[in-house]
C-alpha cells in the first residue's frame, strides 16, 4: 500500500470496481461460499478510513461546487455577449434603415431640385432659342426689306413694275375717271380716250376749231401749224429746267390755254403787238423764267407741240395712251435745225402791207412754255449711257461691301497715302506756261481696285460619293456607314441656308499620283480601279458579310463598281479645298465626304476606310506648295491609326488626336498616351485616350482643348489647321460606336478655337458620325463657325462642371508625356481640373497678354523700318487737291 493516505480510497474503490467488473464477468464463475476466515473487523481503521473519504468527499465537494459556478459564470457571460450582440445587430440595423431613410429624403430633395434646376434651365435654354429665332427672322425680315427697297431703288424706270394690288387698280381707275371727265371739257372725242387736239371750248362753252384744223382731220392727227416768221433754234437736253407733268388735272391751265387758242385763231381777238420783243419770244432770246445763260447761245427757245409748217414733212401721228396717265403727250423726237447765222432785226410795228409786198404767213400758233413736259424721244428723257449706269452700279456695289474694307484694313494695316503718290507725281506746270497736265490719280477708299473681298468659305460635295455602299443595298444598323449621312449632312446645310453663303467645289478624282504620296502602289492600284492597268494586278481579299455583300472586313462594305470612284472623289475634294486654303484663295473649308479615311494605314483598308484623305492632303500641302508645318486635329471618337502611322516620324506634321482608348480595348486599340512619334518626329503625337465608362461629354473635351491642345498648338504656330472631323462622339451614338454626349456647341467652340491659328486657315473633313439628327446638328454649328457667325455657348451645366475624376487622370497622364516636347504645357497644365467658367478668367488674361505682346512687337518693327542713316530728300511741293471720284468719272 501507498504511504499516501490520499490513495488509499482511490485504491478501494478501483478494488471495489475491479471486484464488481470481475463478478460482471461471462468469463468467470462464481466460486462457491465458503465459510469466512478473515480476521474480525478494526473499527479504528474503519474510522480513519471514514475520515479521510469524508474529507475527500468535501474537497470533490467544494471542487464540483466551484466547478458549477465558473460553469455559471461562463453561461452567464456568453448569455451577456449574446445579448450584447443581438443588441448590437438591432441598433446596426436601425441605424442602416435610418441612414437609408435619410438618404431617400435628400435623393427626393436632390431630384426635386435638380428637377426645377432642369426645367429652369430648359426654360432659360428654350427662351434664349425663342430669342435667338426671333432674333434671325427680324433679321432676315430687315434683309428682306433691304433687299426689296434696294431692288426697287437699282430698278430702272423702263423696266416694268410688278402687278398692281386691287387698291392701286382702284384709285388708278378712279384717276382715269376723273382725267377722263375733265379731259370731256376740252374737245374730246366721245367715246374716245384720245385727245383731239384740233378742237378746243371757248370760255362760253363754245367749240372753236383752230387754225388750220379741218372738218375732215384725223382726230389723232395735228393740225399743221402755221410757219413762224423767224424761226429759232432747237433747245438742247441740258437747257431744259424741271417741268411739270402734263398728265396732271389742271382745269385753270386748260382753260386758259383754250383762251389764248380762241385768241390766237382770230386776228380780230388778238392782243396789239407791242415793241417789246422779250414778251414775243420769237427772236430766239431767253424767256421770262429761263435759266441763265441760255440767251446766250439762242438754245433756249420755246417748246413746240406742234410741228412748223412747211418743208415738204408729212404730218406725224400722235396717240396718248389712257393706261399710262403720267406720261407725257408729245411726237418723237426730231433731229434740230441748223441755227440761224444771224439774230434777226427787231419787227416792226403792225402796218398795212404794200399791195406789191409778198404776202405774210399767217402766224403760228402758241408753242409749249417750259412748265410743259418734254416730248416723247427727247434726248433728255433717254436712259443714261451703259458706262454710267456700270459705274454707278460698281459704286452701290462697294457701299455695301464697305464693312468687309474696313476689316480687311484692320487686318492688313493698309493705308493709302494719298499725299505720298501726289509727291511721286510731277511738279505742276508754272501758271501761264500754257502745259496744262491732269492732276495725280488718287482713289478714294470706296473704289472697287482697294480692299479686296475677303475669300469665302469652301464646301465640298458630289453626289456620286452616295453610290458606295454594300451589294445588298442595306442601311443603318447593318452598314452604319451609309449614303444616307451625307445625304442627310447636305440637305441641312442647303435647308439652312448655309451652303449658299459658300464657295462651292466641284470634287474631282485624285490620281494615282496623289494617292500614292501616302500609299503603297499596290494598295492604290486595288482600292483605286486601277488593278487592270499592272502587268501583274493584285488579289483582292475579301470576305464574305453575313448580308451576303464582299467587304474589306467585317464592318467595311466593298463595292467594285462605286466604292473606287467614290473613295478617289472624297481624296480629290479635301486635296483641292486644302490646296485652295493654302494659296488664300479660300478663308477656311469643309469636305462633306465619304467614305472616311483616318484609319486607312499606307497598305491596309480597314474600319470603313480605303484612302487617307487627309493625311494624303497634309503630304501634298508638303511637297507641292512647300508648307513646313500642318496641324491634324483628328476628335473622332476613335483613334486614326492611319493618319499617326503615316507621320509617325515626319516634323512637319503635328498629329494630334482625342478618342476613346479604354486601355486598349475600344477600336482601333492604338493611340496610347505613351505613343509620341519616334525619331525626328519624337513629340509631333499627341494622344489624350479618354476612358469609356462613364460616358464623357463638354467639359473633358473643353478641358483637354485649353491645357493641352492649344498650348502645343500655338508653340508650334502651324500654317495650315487640317480637321479629321468625326462626330460619333456626339450624343446620340450607343456605346459600340461611341458613347459619348459632346454637344454640337462644343464641336463650333473646339472649330472657333482651332481659327485662332494659321490665320484661320482651317479644313475640316468629314470622318464618322452615323447619329443622323446629331450628326447634322453637329455639321451645321461647326460651318456657322467657318462662315464666322456667333455659335451658341455650351450648356452651362458643362461649363461649370470640372472634367470627371477618371477623365483627368487620362489628361494629365497625356500632360506629363507631352511636357517634355512642348515647354508650354507645363503653364496651363493647372487649369486642366478646373471648370470652363473657373479657367476664363486666365485665358482672358493670357489672350489680352497676346495682344500686347504682339502689338508691341509691331510698333517696335515699325519704329525700325523708320530708322534711316540718310537724310531724306526734300518733298516737292504738294500738288493741288483733287476729287478721285471726279476723275474717274473723267474716264
């Protein structure tokens, strides 16, 4: 046994147990009882064994005890826990439903105030549109009308009026009435509205033939007047003073014309002749009333209505025409006599003739005086020369271009010396030297030789390019790029009146030659319809389009009858419009051609693009006309991989294009912020590759024109700005083919912006765009900009609006590449994360700091040409001051 007396009960009772578990057993039997032979019992043993197992009982006791109450406790505390987290969980959710309520509330206030911010400014918006329509129709009314007086004032007097209202054709028909019934006073034919004039009313009522008129004249025809003793010389055109219409209703006038006609038909009724002879007016002398001068050459005698007897002149016809009533009544014109060779005597008092005296003619009737009107065939009433009427059409021709003068003076800085060409000139004659020599040409600034008209606008177009499609004749969606877009593009530009305020170029094919300054000769020979004229042709790959039609690839329809005319056309008409630009004979220019070009590469067709009309014209702006440096703008919402392969190392072209890149994955997958050009043309590519999601709009475009397009732009300072003019990032476009919401104000801003440089030389070539009613939009904002009126601003959410966070990280990943190369992005690199309305106020500054700059370089250029180590030679003396306009008309 163990000395422990702790032990000892574990040893009982694992005896007692293994006794048990021993009886318990199948293998062991029972053994028989047998009389027990154990010793008697030790009670003191027994007690101590009582103790020591009551003691260990009371250990198990207090052991089991403290285990059921730490059993307690952690029940307890796991009850407390539990509870603690369900407490926990229930004020979680509370507090998310509350944060969610919460959050409701302020989307409700936030969509009601964005809502009434909205319909504010779509009834600012819809106003300033209503403003703006208003506005062009008042406009177009005051050219209308301007139009029309300026019209009606160059109409000549000959030419025929338009047809009478019903109110003209009432008081004219009034006015004849009224001519007719006082005309019925004075010897009218009834039922006649000719005038005969053989008979006349005395002041009794009384009708009195005149001299010479017979029973049986002609009542169109004259009476023969008698012959005038002295006959006085015809009055030229320019002695005639102002006369007053004969067609006007004058009873007084008639009736003392009847008098003195009763009076001058009978001898017995005339006045006694006096010896004043100025009263006669027979001698050829000036009249009383006359102009001056005019006694001096005898031109000014009286008017006569009726042709002198005598001279064998058969009586003329003269018919008065009752439709016209201010027309004067007269015959034609007759040739004047010649002038008598002397002033005739004075006449002699009325006397008795000797009975051997040759008889006197009778005397002539009263001739006309000079209130009456010129006879019809006068050579006064003849229309002026076609010189003068040339003239004079050239001078309201130049009055009206005086604005386009005035700004081409401010540009140019033309000023005329009108004292400098009189010094040029030669001295004056000495008076008396008798060498009289005309004065020194001088024009005045409305002469049509100074100031040339500013050249208009360029618009390039051909039908035939609406041919190319695919053999199945399918549209959008099959084939975005369709004949229908530039159908739709020229229909608005000739509905608005636009394309008629341009200059418009027939397209022409571009040849073989100007093709392959960019494009291999076999690439030429097969998208061009030459592969015939190669001894060996090359194979077209086509494939087979799920319409049933050939194309390039999968989205680029091929057609070998029209996609070769119509791809040499588009090249043709961006070739000659820049070209044109170039030499000035065009301002600025847009190509509204298809199909597109900038993905087409120098041997491959691809992405609806067979020739690289632009890059082909940057080329031959290069080699033909020598222009060291071309800008190509490409804001196509895919990247012109094309167009950046080409001059991926040529420095005189600067290839600078916005897109979507999506890292990568949107078509075409190049134009990566890294890619700068290699070589000589390391830094002459810019790429800013806008992310996809979500859709970008005004205010990335806007931010990356004024922080990275601009500033490299002017440092370049390029001569000629081409555009490949893509609209598919317009709003409008699914995200497959853009995605993007530029509005048509921000493509006019982006266009007004790029006519800053090159002295507004600037192309535009129509690429993508398959959005028709946003594609027209877009079309039409971006010529009113060529043609240089006042496009519409962006929406004033956008303008206030900073670029989206992912959008700036693309843009200022693109500053960082290209800082480097151009020295002036680092300056307007901070206003890339502003808005459009926070940045104004710094452009503002920097544009007004340009004009100071440059006007101070062209003072200090001036001030130099000045500056001269000779003395100058003394100016002659001034020669007299002289009218220009006087001499021109002297020519």
């Amino acid at each position: 046994m163990s000395d422990d007396p702790e032990e000892a009960p574990l040893n009982l009772e694992m005896a007692h147990e293994s006794a048990s578990g021993a009886e318990g057993s199948p293998q062991h039997t029972p053994s028989p009882p047998h009389p027990s032979r154990l010793p008697p019992p030790d009670t003191t043993f027994h007690q101590q064994i009582m103790q020591k197992q009551s003691s260990s009982d009371t250990r198990i006791a207090e052991r089991a005890k403290h285990s059921l109450e730490n059993d307690f406790l952690m029940q307890l505390k796991k009850q407390q826990q539990l509870q603690q987290e369900i407490l926990l969980q229930h004020f979680q959710q509370q507090r998310q439903q509350l944060a969610e309520q919460h959050e409701q509330q302020i989307r409700h206030h936030l969509k009601r105030g964005c809502s009434q911010l909205w319909e504010q400014q779509k009834a600012m918006e819809k106003a300033a549109l209503r403003e703006a329509r208003e506005a062009r129709e008042a406009r177009e009314a005051r050219e209308r009308e301007r139009d029309r007086v300026e019209l009606m004032r160059k109409k000549d007097k000959h030419e025929h009026s338009a047809n009478a209202s019903t109110q003209v054709k009432q008081k004219l028909h009034e006015f004849l009435m009224k001519k007719q019934s006082a005309a019925s006073a004075n010897g009218t034919v009834s039922g006649s509205p000719y005038r005969n004039w053989g008979i006349v009313k005395s002041s009794s009522g009384e009708s009195i033939t005149s001299t010479g008129a017979t029973a049986t004249a002609h009542p169109y025809r004259l009476a023969a007047p008698l012959p005038l003793a002295l006959p006085a010389p015809q009055p030229s055109p320019a002695d005639y003073p102002l006369r007053k219409t004969a067609s006007e209703p004058n009873m007084l006038k008639v009736r003392l014309k009847a008098r003195v006609i009763e009076r001058r038909a009978s001898p017995l009724a005339r006045r006694p002749l006096k010896t004043r002879l100025k009263h006669r007016n027979c001698d050829g002398g000036s009249p009383r009333g006359s102009p001056p001068g005019g006694a001096a050459g005898g031109a000014s005698a009286p008017i006569r209505e009726e042709e002198e007897a005598g001279g064998g002149a058969a009586p003329e016809l003269l018919f008065s025409s009752p439709s016209l009533p201010n027309i004067s009544l007269g015959r034609p014109h007759v040739a004047p006599r010649p002038p008598a060779p002397a002033a005739p005597p004075p006449l002699p008092p009325v006397r008795e003739a000797p009975p051997d005296a040759e008889p006197r003619p009778p005397p002539r009737p009263l001739g006309r005086t000079h209130s009456a009107p010129l006879p019809l065939g006068d050579p006064a009433l003849a229309p002026p020369a076609a010189h003068h009427y040339l003239r004079d059409q050239i001078r309201k021709t130049v009055l009206t271009r005086a604005h386009d003068a005035v700004a081409l003076r401010e540009e140019e800085g033309e000023v005329i010396d009108l004292r400098r060409r009189r010094a040029a000139s030669p001295p004056a004659p000495a008076p008396g030297s008798g060498a009289a020599t005309a004065a020194p040409l001088a024009r005045a600034l409305s002469s049509p030789l100074v100031g040339a008209r500013a050249p208009p606008t360029g618009l390039a177009y051909d039908a035939l390019m609406l041919k190319h499609g695919c053999a199945c004749g399918a549209h959008a969606p099959t084939h975005p790029e369709h004949g229908g877009r530039l159908q739709s593009v020229w229909a608005r530009l000739c509905e608005t009146g636009l394309a008629a305020r341009t200059e418009r170029l027939r397209a022409r094919k571009a040849t073989a030659e100007e093709l392959g300054a960019v494009h291999g000769a076999a690439h030429v020979a097969a998208w061009g319809g030459r592969a015939r004229d190669l001894a060996a042709p090359p194979r077209l790959r086509l494939v087979r389009l799920e319409c049933g039609g050939l194309g390039v690839d999968a989205d680029t329809a091929f057609s070998d009858t029209h996609t070769p005319p119509a791809a040499r056309l588009a090249a043709g008409a961006v070739i000659d419009l820049a070209l044109r630009t170039a030499r000035g004979e065009l301002r600025n220019g847009f190509a509204v051609v298809r199909p597109p070009g900038h993905h087409a590469e120098p041997n491959q067709a691809m992405g609806f693009c067979f020739f690289n009309n632009v890059g082909i014209a940057a080329r031959l702006l290069r080699t033909r006309l020598g222009v060291q440096r071309v800008l190509i703008v490409d804001w196509d919402v895919h990247h012109g991989n094309g167009t950046q392969q080409m001059f991926y190392e040529d420095p005189h072209v600067l290839y600078v294009s916005l897109h979507r890149h999506d890292d990568g994955n949107f078509f075409p997958g190049t134009g990566a912020a890294s890619e700068c050009g290699a070589g000589e043309g390391l830094g002459y590519t810019v790429n800013v590759p806008w992310p996809g999601h979500p859709p970008l709009a005004d205010a990335e475009y806007l931010a990356a024109f004024r922080a990275l397009v601009m500033p490299i732009a002017r440092q370049y300072a390029p001569e000629v700005v081409l555009v490949s003019c893509g609209f598919d990032a317009a709003a409008g476009h699914p995200p497959p083919m853009g995605g993007y919401s530029v509005s048509p104000a921000c493509f006019a801003h982006m266009t007004m912006d790029l006519m800053t440089l090159a002295g507004g030389k600037v192309v535009l070539s129509l690429e993508g765009g398959y959005d028709l009613p946003a594609m027209c939009d877009c079309a039409q904002e971006c010529v009113r900009s060529l043609l240089g009126e006042r496009v519409a601003a962006p929406a004033l959410s956008e303008l206030s609006r900073a670029p989206a966070p992912h959008a700036l990280r693309a843009l200022r990943a693109a500053i960082a590449q290209q800082q480097h190369h151009w020295p002036e992005v680092r300056r307007w690199a901070s206003l890339a994360g502003m808005s459009a309305l926070e940045a104004a106020p710094a452009l503002a500054a920097a544009r007004l700091g340009r004009l100071q700059t440059d006007r101070d370089a062209n003072d200090t250029a001036a001030a130099m040409a000045t500056l001269s180590v000779h003395h100058p030679a003394p100016a002659p003396p001034p020669a007299p001051p002289s009218e220009p306009m006087e001499q021109d008309d002297a020519k």
